[in-house]
C-alpha cells in the first residue's frame, strides 16, 4: 500500500546509502510530495559540512518544479537557503516533506533547516525520529506552532513500523552521541563464508569502502592481518572531494613489530601498535579475520559484511556462535552490503 | 532521481516479492501513476489464475481514487474487469501505468489487460520487457494503435537499465517456455557458510518456501539428505489459499531405499527414486547441501539462497568454485533470500 510508511521508509533506504558516511552528523534521508501527490525528489545527507538531506531534496524539487539550472551548481548549504528562499516563493506552500529525522534548529555549518522550511511555507512534515541531539533538537515543535502538520512516527501507531526502521538508521550516530565512539567491525567474505584467497569484493564495493576511510577517526587492524596482507589501508579508491588516509591502531602481541607495510609509508597518517584493545574514541572501523571479531564482539557496535556472490574452495578460518538482526541490506553492483547489529545475550 | 526508472524498478521490486511463486505464469509488476504523477497502486501478481498485475493495481488504484470499497472483495479477474469497465468512467483517462511485461492479449484464464486498459482509457504505457510468449504478445501495438503513448524500456536508451532488470525477472518463465523445465536449487546457510545444525531459517522464510513448494512439478533431493534429515517435505506453512504437496525426485546410488521417511506418507504425492538425473519437466525445486549443488550445477537455472544472519560452529561442507551473478536480494524479517544466476564459464 503506497501511504505514509511507502514514503518514509523510501527515505530511510536512501539514507542507508551513504550510513556512516556522514558521521558524525546522522544519516538522513528525505522524500517530497507536491500538492498533488507527485514525488518532486528523494535525497540523502552525503556527508558532514555538506547540505542536510531536507535541503538537497528542496533543491532537486526546485529543479524539478522549474527547470531553472542556476540552483544545480550549488553546493554549499547557505547558497541553496538563501537561493530558494529568494527564488521559491510559493511554489513549496502545499508540499508535503518526508525525512527521517526531525529538522535540525541548529546554526552550526549550515543554517537550520527547520527555519528553511518555515520560510518556504511547507504544509506537511512527516517524520520519522526524534533528534536526540540537545544542541539541535526542537524543529518539530518550532515548525509546529507556525502552522505546519507534523506527523510523527514515533507517536503514530501505523507508522511504527518506520519509527523503528528510522531508530536504528540512527545507530552509528546515537553510539557517538552517547558513549563519544560508534565501533563498526568490517569484513568480506563469499556465499560460502570463505575470507581468504585475495581480493573478494568488486571495484563498487572497494569504492564504499573506502569512502568509509575517509571518515574514519581509527582504523583498527590485527598484527598477524598486517604481517600476512601486507597492506596499505588508505584511502585511494574514494569518490569523495575530501581524501584522508585514517590513521591505524595494530592490536598484536609482539614485541618489535616489524613496521615494514606499505601503511606504514602513507604520509599525514598516525599509526599505533597495541598489546591490548585500547578505550577508543569517535569512529572506529575495525577491518579483519572472525579472530579479531571473536575478540572485539562485546565492544563493537554495528557488523558490515560485503559478500559476494561466489563459492570457493578457499577454507574458512574457525568460527564462533553469534547472532545478529539484520538492519539493512543493500545491493553494490554484484556484491551484497549487510549491515547487521550484535544481539548482546542476556 | 525520480523517472520512469524509478518507477519500473518499484515495479519490479514489487514483483521479485512472488517470484517463481506465479509459475507457469511470469512473475509481473504494476505501478500506476494518476494525471497529476501521484502514485495510486503498488502491485504484483500473485498466483497463475490470479488477477494479473496490472488488474490488481487498478483495482487498488480505483479503491483509492473512489473509496468504494465494493471493489475490495473481488477477487476473480474477470469480476474486476467487469466492475472496472461499468465504474471506473473516465477515472483512469490520463493516469500513467507502469509495467513490467507487456500487457497480455490472450484471453487465457483471466480476460486480456490489453482490452482493459483500452476501455479505461489509459494514457500513457511504459513496459519493461516485451512478451516472450506468442500467444499473449502484441498488447503493446494493440495500445499504440489506439491512441496510448507506449514507451518501451528495451528500444529506449534511458530505460537500459530497467530493461535488463525487467528481463532479469522473467529468467523463470522464460526457461519455462523455452526449455520446457526451470530449475531452481535452494539452501539456507548462516552467514559463515555454515548449513548444518538444524532449522536455520525463520519462520517467515519457511512460509516463503512452502509457498513456493506449492506450485512445483517436482522437489528433488538426494537420497542422504533423507536419510540424515528424515524431511516431510510438505507445503504445510504455507500462506497461499491452495495447498499442494509437491511430488518428490530421490537421486541416490543406493539400492533398496529404505522408503521410512515421513516424505513418503504425505498423501497425493508421487515419490520416484531414481539413480541418475532425469529429463526434467516444469518447475523444479533441488533442495539440499553443497555436494548436490556441485552435481546439478550445469543443469540449474538458478540459485536461491535464504542467509540467516549467524556466525555458528558448525562445520560447512566441502566447497567448489563458483561465481553467480545477484539477480536480486530481499529481506525475509531477519533472513535474507538472495537471487542467483549461475556464471557458466565459457
């Protein structure tokens, strides 16, 4: 049935496209109905500093609505305010907006949201979680008690559905919000569990990866990883304007590590080496083996699995028992992205 | 962005929702648009016999354009056309229907959705694929020649994309008609590979699957997994209104079978036990593990695999090299069932 829940949970998928890429701003997606009905634009936040998702939709409605290509060329945040806010006048008065996360009333990189939507006279805001963040909370009632219909999932029994779909969006970002680090443990593998063999993942998925790097606060990787692969863990693959090689944590018990890795030759990079997991701080991806998840399991937070759809003869390292809730799924060309959340037993 | 792609792959998403499960039919998605763009219905065919898509997502776009809920509990094809035609007046005259195979001409079990969408006056037409089938063929020109605008996915350059796909869900029905049998092999594996050690999908997926046992010519299985599993076999989960216990193909080298396994007292069942691989005919369904995936491999049409989300220590079979290509993925609640085209290597 195409109702509210189609909308929003279209939003939320769009937003699982670029998950933890915006760290550490939320994912965020937005969808908007004209007056009619007729879907105007789908958009998600890409990226911290860059427009929030409800504003590259108002700008890709706007395109929609008028053709004018002046708008297309802007990037920044508080260009595309200010343009629409010149140049859109009536034209959002009946608009109904869909985001996954209530608009922001913060002034921090880009002006607030809710303000914009103030002033383009949006009718309808449904919407599909709270902000739990402090500093930016308050857009709903703020829009509210100037007239706007705010729908919100998390008070609409039928929309529960995308209220819980829109939470858990949000993990990476409540994780860093409320205990100041989100652990994403990353590995490849094959239909038939096999992680070993060389390179399994396609050029697409290398790309996602690595535009995970660029954000990352740590990269965590084991010693014997490091001594077998040989590798290089930067950055090189991504689509993004803004490269950063991450800096590196090696978990090892060895005493004189042999720092001979191409890593270790990547400049503007730090890199530490461990006897023991350290308390870690802001985004941490660890990328490894089922050993290096067996140990880090009660302290990480969110597993991304990129499975390709291949069997090998390729043995598979020793396993352990672990169940996890699949939170999204998301194809990437011929590779599979799972994002999957531990379930801690009781 | 939002276009006709994105349109006819909400139709096809839709559609891979009852794949196989439509067989002898192919498995079709429905999408209608009114004048103003706004999406009125969202919808797939269910079952052979059934309403065809088309059908159905007029029915749903008619109750929303109309609230007349006398609509709702026709469930017969040729009642909804019938109610359609003496209703719906001019309701459909400039909607936008989007569908992911050609509208049927053949007046088979349900009345031609050619002739229907005619005497609706629908507007505008975009398929994804053309009817393979010569006996239903030709709804496309039928249309163009009076008066609807027909966009054909395959012979427009922009709609490449969503022509492959749209092609992509007909592989079934396609092999159907063509080879006369389809071939699909299933298995359920955790995400380490692992498919030992008792039930491991969920419930939902067992639902999936017995719905998609009901419509089978054929299970095939070998003679150890009935030995080690002791398997029933049947359709009993199934959501569909029309219960059918599939007949059963025993492959083993074992003489003397001993017949105690629950399977052979389901009663309306053939069982055969055969000691090589027959001339299959219809739909066919290999259940089983890896060793009788290795054997069968060059006579699969395609792999269907339910990933349950779990590490386990259960030891995976012995693996063989292979590379498929991901047809499509969708949830199942926790599990995921995964599409795959086997890569014959040339």
């Amino acid at each position: 049935m195409v109702d509210d829940n189609f909308y929003l949970e279209l939003a939320i998928k769009e937003a699982w496209k670029t998950q933890c890429q915006t760290l550490p701003n939320p994912a965020v997606g937005a969808l908007i109905l004209d007056h009619n009905g007729r879907i105007l634009a789908l958009q998600a936040h890409q990226e911290a500093g860059k427009p929030h998702a409800e504003v590259l939709a108002l700008k890709e409605a706007y395109f929609n609505l008028t053709q004018d290509s002046n708008i297309l060329p802007l990037e920044q945040s508080i260009q595309i305010h200010e343009y629409l806010k010149q140049k859109a006048h009536s034209l959002f008065h009946n608009a109904t907006l869909y985001v996954t996360l209530e608009p922001c009333m913060h002034e921090g990189k880009t002006p607030s949201c809710a303000a914009l939507l103030e002033s383009l006279g949006i009718k309808k805001l449904i919407i599909g979680t709270k902000d739990p963040n402090p500093k930016a909370q308050g857009g709903a009632e703020y829009l509210q008690q100037r007239g706007c219909k705010i729908i919100k999932a998390w008070e609409n029994k039928e929309l529960q559905k995308s209220s819980i779909l829109a939470n858990d969006l949000l993990l990476p970002f409540n994780s860093l919000q409320k205990k100041g680090n989100f652990i994403l443990f990353k590995y490849a593998c094959r239909l038939n569990g096999s992680i070993n063999g060389g390179q399994i993942s396609s050029k697409e998925t290398q790309i996602f990866m690595h535009n995970l790097r660029c954000k990352l606060d740590e990269l965590v990787i084991s010693g014997k990883s490091v001594l077998i692969d040989n590798p290089i863990l930067d950055s090189r693959f991504n689509s993004l304007q803004s490269q950063k090689n991450p800096n590196i944590t090696i978990l090892t018990r060895k005493n004189d590590f042999p720092q001979t890795a191409p890593l270790f030759s990547i400049p503007n990079r730090q890199v530490r080496i461990l006897h023991s997991i350290p308390n870690f701080s802001g985004f941490i991806m660890c990328e490894g083996g089922i050993n290096l998840l067996q140990n880090l399991l009660p302290q990480i937070d969110m597993l991304l699995v990129f499975l390709s759809p291949t069997l090998s003869t390729y043995d598979l390292a020793p396993h352990f028992n672990a169940n996890f809730k699949l939170l999204h799924s998301q194809p990437i060309r011929n590779d599979l992205a799972l994002w999957l959340l531990p379930k801690k037993e009781c």
